[in-house]
C-alpha cells in the first residue's frame, strides 16, 4: 500500500504530468504523419528521456506510444494512409466509410475504443501479468509456428472471396520477408550484392509505399474522378457512443483481451494483434456480408485490440526483462540506464516505479479522448482542401517518412517500388493488406518453421506432439477448410 | 498496369487480362524457385536457407495457375492525358528526388517539386508557388528541425538545423 501511494504521489507530482501531456502531443503528432512509427516516436524520445526520472522517462514512452497508435487512425480513415503499421489491418474499411460521409463516426469509435482498449489491456497488465507472462514462455517454436500459421490463414481468408489472389499476396510479403542475411546460416538472399539488402527490406518505407503511393497515384490520375473527400464534424464524432459501447461490448472485450495476449508473446506487436482481433471478428461475425459491407464491427475489434497489446507487451518486459516488442525493448533499455533492472525483482526493489508505470497507462488512456479529440478537430480542416491538392504534400512526406527511417535514400527507393508493386496489385484485384503481413510476420514463421525443422530432424510428426501446437494445428486446418465447407453449405440447401 | 491497355469488348481482352494478373505472379515464383537452387545446405542439416523461399515459390506458382483459371476482373478505364502525365510525375518524383538529394537539397527539392505537382493537380501556378513555399518550409521545421532527421541544405547552406 505504501508503495502505490508513494506511485501515486510520483505520478500526480507536475513534472511528470507535464512530460505525460507534451508526450502525448508528441505522439499524437508523429502517429499522424504517414511513415513515421510508435516505434520512431519512442526511438526520439530516448535522447529527451535521458534527462529525466525513472517515472517521467517511462511516462513519456507510455503516453507517446499510446497515442500514435491511436493518431495512425486519423489517415488512415482520412486520407487511407495509416499513420502507423498498427492501423494498416482496418485502413481500407475506414477509409470506404469515411467517403460514404461516416468519418466523424469512424474517428469517433476509433478514439474511445483505443482509449478503452488501452484501459483494458492495463488491468490485465496489473492484474494478469505473472500468469501470462508465465504461460508465453511456456510456448515452443512449434506452437509459435502453428499460431504464426493461424494468423496468417486467417488473413488470406478474412481479405475477401478470392482466396488465391489473397494467398499470392500473402506468400509475396513472406518473400519480401525472405529477403536479406538469412536466419539459420547468415547467407544473403535475394540481395542481389546490395549491401543495402543485408538487413533485409526496411519495412516502414515499404508499407508507406504499399499504402500511400497506389492512393496518390490513383487520385492524380483520375482528377475527374467524384471528389471522395470525407467530411467529418469533430463536435460531432461522440454522437451515438454510449449506444455503440454497449451494442460492440463482447467484441471489445474479446480484442482488447487478443491484443494483450498477443503484445505480451514475444514477437508480438500492436499490428499483429490488430490483424489477429480483425481476423478473429470477421471469422466470429454473425452477419459476414454486413461485416464486409459496413466493416465497423472490424474497425471496433482491431482498434481495440493495437492499443491493448501496448500494455499486453509489458507484461513480459516488466516480469521477465523480455521485450514483447521493439517499444518495450527501448524502454528497457531505457529502465537500465535509471538504474531500474527490469524482472521479477523489480517487484520487490521498485514496486513504486512498477506501480508508477501502471498508473501512468491508466492516466494516458484517459488522457487520449480529450487529446485524440484535439487531434481530430486540428485535422478537419485538411478535408476542406480538394483532395488531390493533398497529394503533392503527401508524396513529399511519404518520402520524408521513407528517408527518415534510417537516413537513407534506399528507403525512397524501396517505397517506390513497393508503390509500384501495390499499385499493379490493385489494379489487378489481389490485396495489399496480406503482403504487408506477410512482411511483418515472415521472419517470426520462418524462424519458428526452421528451428522447430531442426529440433525433430526431419520427424514432421513431432509438430503435433504438444498438446497446444496439436489445437493450433487443427484449427489452422479448419480455416483452411472453411472455403470449401462454406461451399458445401451453399451447394446444401439449393440442391 | 497492363490492365489499362485492354479495349473492352474485344475478343482477347479477357485471356490478356487474365494473363496479365497471373503471369507476373508466376514469374515471381519462377525466379525464386532458380535463385533459391543457388543456395547452400547446412552441412549435417536436412534443411538449409533454401526451403523457405522454395516453398513460397512453388506456392506463388500454384497461386498463378489458380489465377489464369479464374474469370478476369473488370476493364479500367483509360485515364485522360493530364491525369497519366500527373501519375507518371508522382512516380519521377522519387526519382527525382534521389537524384538531386545532395546537390540541390531538400528545400529546394520541395519547393520545386512540390510546386509542379501543384500544378498538374489542377491548380494555378501563383498560389502553387506559394503552397510548395509554405510546404517546404513546414517540411524543414518538422523533420530538420524538430525531428533531427539530417535533411540536406543544398545552396541554402545558411539554412537552421
């Protein structure tokens, strides 16, 4: 008790209030430009943190993070750039209702479901953390490869009813992943004698190219096209909100629950708890074609799960000292150089810090609905310009955003190739969303394919050995066989 | 963008769009399957480097048949002039930027840059003169100077950081 009102006393004291509220409107700042990461933002915030204490430090990581995350939603719903990859899963179903004149609500739900999410992923954190943090560690490479190969099945069978051309996206973002100094023996693919290709494809430019650069070249293209600008009223966008919190509660609950999972396995982040609670939704949904159509039932679960996976990530990374993700790796880093060692002593030495840390994720979040609210109402007056007069200062920032990765030229490159490549993929119906995934994920399954390959020499069988990797794998195999089950039951009744 | 060449209505139109959403898929898949021969096994392993990339080839040429058999999607239409001169200028546009990087320097680059593309988006060249000034202003005080990301000055050497 002493210990949390001594966190208390830490966390209301002025000078980590102010660093929580000039954080989030950092955060808020950098999530909104297309290309520039929750990761990027807490890769900047290291240098300022250095100079404060252990409290504000983390403080300042928390907020920042929460609320890029949150801030990515604004262009993607705007303008169909996400402005973080924890946005890219739902980009295409906001963006459609934002044009249909639904913005403000999109925006609306996206502000209070990310807030919530947060909230819920902070009490699992304080309440569940040991236990969870527990039963990830338990996991082998064989469940890891069967749960990465779940994720994935789920995402070529979530894009839509054309399973092949979602496949062919999906295994060409694993490739895209293949590409660089391999994991088992160091040897370079695909590189092409490029030094640049060494550490593989940089993966920011490339979903900026993915994302904004087909949208841009689209819009400039086709100026007669009707003027798709969605218009938004800020004052506007809580309408209907208590109504929509108690009709979306269980899926809240059930994403906010999946992304914290997922955040707190290794490996784990908030796009890929994103993806996984928008292909759970879509596979749980009881009215599939209204699911695909209307798409708030998606942008609901996937952006309550990103932000709950933050505090799902820190479970591992508080308890263990085990990063659940690169944010939490930096903030480790960053704990270890207050002289705060992360792990289960932390419990014992620091619990007022600990304690500090779970209060600041709780005022962050609440934080984030007058602030995302700020945000959404300094946005608005984008919406008034015409629509392709923005696209010479996106194109610009896109490539800012793809130089400003690692200060190279060859992410400007890499991101107009991809936008190439996204381009010709849309205009030739396959999905963008499941190559970016593959992205993401291809170095997890590969790394968990080849481990797992070399513990059982060769004994396939010994995949499903473990009970968990045994249910992982049927289900992967039920997904599989859902198109064709779902044939059969329409053959069924017109027979 | 092959899908734009086709004419609807003739004859061939769906077997070229057919072929032009599967074949790249399949040459994709072909290449990797040859390229992935060149690497080397794991002595004492039964699997090397090689059988990751081999397995999503072989599948992207699986999914390239599974494409070729299914019905083509819809034609597009074609874009006018002014609209593909404007696409193509948003794909130089990198280019161009990697090319004049250091030597004539962000600002510039923006301003230049930023200014065309105003103009072929529809508007007037004095308030598009004055838009990519704003802009690359604003894209200097953010990234070069809020953000430390080293932006190359260019002539402008007197220029903050």
């Amino acid at each position: 008790m002493d210990a949390l009102l001594r966190a208390l006393a830490m966390v209301t004291d002025s000078q980590v209030l102010l660093t929580i509220l000039a954080s989030s409107m950092f955060g808020l700042s950098v999530g909104c430009i297309p290309g520039l990461t929750a990761t990027m933002a807490t890769a900047l915030l290291v240098p300022f943190a250095m100079f404060l204490d252990p409290v504000s430090a983390i403080a300042s990581i928390v907020a920042a993070t929460a609320m890029a995350i949150f801030a990515g939603d604004i262009p993607g719903t705007l303008l169909r750039l996400p402005g973080t990859p924890a946005s890219a899963a739902y980009v295409h179903h906001s963006y459609a209702l934002a044009k249909s004149g639904r913005a403000g609500e999109v925006l609306g739900l996206n502000l209070v479901f990310s807030a919530l999410g947060g909230l819920l992923g902070t009490v699992v954190l304080v309440a569940a953390a040991p236990t969870l943090a527990d039963y990830a560690l338990s996991l082998s490479s064989f469940e890891f490869f069967w749960l990465s190969m779940l994720g994935l099945s789920c995402a070529v069978f979530l894009v839509g009813d054309n399973v092949p051309k979602g496949a062919a996206a999906l295994l060409f973002g694993l490739l895209l992943a293949t590409v660089g100094r391999d994991y088992t023996t160091a040897f370079p693919r695909f590189t092409f004698d490029d030094p640049e290709l060494l550490d593989g494809i940089p993966f920011v430019p490339a979903l900026i190219g993915f994302f904004a650069l087909p949208e841009i070249i689209r819009t400039l293209r086709d100026p007669g096209a009707p003027d798709g600008a969605p218009a938004v009223q800020a004052s506007r966008i809580f309408r209907g909100m208590g109504r929509a919190i108690l009709r979306w509660r269980w899926n809240f609950l059930r994403s906010g629950l999946v992304g914290t999972f997922v955040g707190a396995l290794p490996g784990g982040g908030a796009d890929t708890a994103a993806w996984a609670a928008y292909g759970i939704s879509r596979r749980l949904s009881r009215d599939p074609q209204t699911w695909d159509r209307d798409g708030i039932e998606g942008i609901v679960d996937a952006t309550s799960a990103n932000n709950a996976s933050l505090s799902g990530a820190w479970i591992p990374a508080l308890v263990f000292a085990i990063p659940g993700d690169t944010i939490t790796a930096i903030a480790i880093g960053v704990l270890y150089l207050k002289n705060v060692t992360p792990g289960p002593s932390i419990f014992l030495e620091n619990a007022h810090v600990l304690y500090a840390v779970f209060i600041t994720f709780f005022v962050a979040n609440l934080l984030m609905i007058p602030l995302g609210w700020l945000a959404i109402r300094a946005a608005v007056p984008i919406l008034r310009l015409p629509r392709q007069m923005l696209m010479a200062p996106l194109l610009l920032f896109a490539c800012l955003g793809a130089f400003a990765v690692d200060n190279s030229l060859f992410g400007i490159g890499t991101m107009l190739a991809c936008g190439l490549i996204g381009y010709w993929m849309e205009q030739n119906g396959y999905p963008v969303g499941p190559a970016v995934l593959g992205m993401v994920m291809g170095r997890l399954v590969e790394e968990n394919l080849m481990t797992s390959l070399i513990k059982v020499q060769g004994d396939v069988t010994r995949f499903f050995e473990r009970p968990v990797a045994t249910a992982l794998a049927v289900f992967t195999l039920l997904v599989w066989l859902w198109p064709l089950a779902r044939r059969l039951r329409r053959a069924v009744p017109s027979a | 963008m092959g899908a734009y060449c086709v004419r609807p209505g003739w004859r061939g139109a769906d077997a070229v769009r057919r072929a032009a959403a599967a074949l790249p898929v399949g040459l994709v898949g072909l290449v990797v399957l040859l390229l992935s021969r060149n690497f080397p096994a794991i002595p004492g392993q039964l699997y090397g480097p090689a059988l990751f990339p081999t397995a999503l080839g072989t599948g992207l040429m699986l999914c390239a048949i599974l494409v070729a058999l299914q019905a083509p999607g819809p034609a597009h239409p074609r874009a006018s002039l002014r609209g593909r001169a404007s696409a193509l200028a948003c794909v130089l546009a990198p280019l161009l930027i990697m090319v004049a990087w250091d030597a004539a320097g962000w600002p510039l680059i923006a301003f230049g840059l930023g200014a065309a593309l105003l103009v072929l988006a529809g508007l007037r060249p004095l308030p598009a003169l004055v838009a990519a000034l704003g802009l690359a202003a604003l894209t200097w005080v953010i990234f070069a100077m809020l953000l430390r990301v080293p932006l190359p000055r260019g002539p402008l050497f007197f220029l903050p950081y």
